[in-house]
C-alpha cells in the first residue's frame, strides 16, 4: 500500500502553520523550525520545493522569512501532496497489470478515484480551521 512520506506530511504540516498565521507577513524560518521542531536544513528543503511548485514565496532579511502565494482556501491537500509525492494512486505502477483481472481493476480504479476525490474535497483552510478549533483543549501532566 501507498504510505505518504513524512516529506509529504511535513510540506502539509508547515503549509497549515502558514496558512495558520496568514496576515501577509512572511514568517521566519527559524520560527517555524521551532513551532514544528523540524531542522531548519530539512525545513528549507522542503520550502525549497513548494516554492518551485509556486506555493509560498521566501525573503530574505530582518522581515524576512515564508509566506503562501495564495489564500489557504485556494490550495488543495491533494495538489500540496502531488507536489511532494508526485501520484496518488494506491497501488505501484510498476507491478504486473496482468496479475489483475477485471473486477480487480474496477476495484483500484475505484479506490484511487476516492482517494484523489477525498484528498481534492481538503482545503488547507479546512485543516487550519480544525487545528484552531481544538486550542486549548490539549492537557499535559
């Protein structure tokens, strides 16, 4: 079965916490690594790739730092996902189609359709919104 890497969990992760803190302003690279606790060299890898797919834009300087291109409502799980892990599909291209038979292929054909329609119905509005609903009902001993 098709896993999502980390790679594609974290690009989700940080796209969210822009979204999250969307004024406009840029935010440091520093600060994300921290709120995240990710590297700021695997960080900036990851940055690297979503702004050459066009969704977030960098500065550098004292204001410097990431924002997103676009309003949260504007991006897709399922785009932010194919730009980190190319296809979607459940299944691994590469193997044998003659081990199939016709019923099967209606099955992950079927399969990989409710996944990309599921993963394309997500805004990253709709994670941020849910990610802010639940401050404060975390509890720590």
């Amino acid at each position: 079965m098709y896993r999502i890497s980390t790679r594609g969990q974290y690009a989700l992760l940080i796209m969210t916490d822009l979204a999250e803190n969307d004024g406009g302003k840029f935010v440091p690279l520093k600060l994300l690594s921290h709120r995240r606790n990710l590297p700021i060299k695997y960080l900036e890898q990851i940055l690297l790739q979503l702004g050459k797919n066009g969704f977030v834009s960098g500065s550098r300087g004292t204001n410097g730092g990431y924002r997103l291109n676009r309003r949260a409502s504007e991006y897709t799980v399922g785009e932010i996902l194919r730009a980190m892990e190319g296809d979607l599909s459940p299944r691994n291209t590469t193997e044998n189609r003659h081990l199939s038979s016709a019923g099967n292929e209606y099955f992950w054909n079927d399969f990989e359709h409710v996944i990309n329609n599921y993963v394309d119905s997500v805004t990253l509005q709709d994670i941020a919104r849910r990610d802010t609903e639940f401050i404060g009902f975390e509890y720590c001993i």
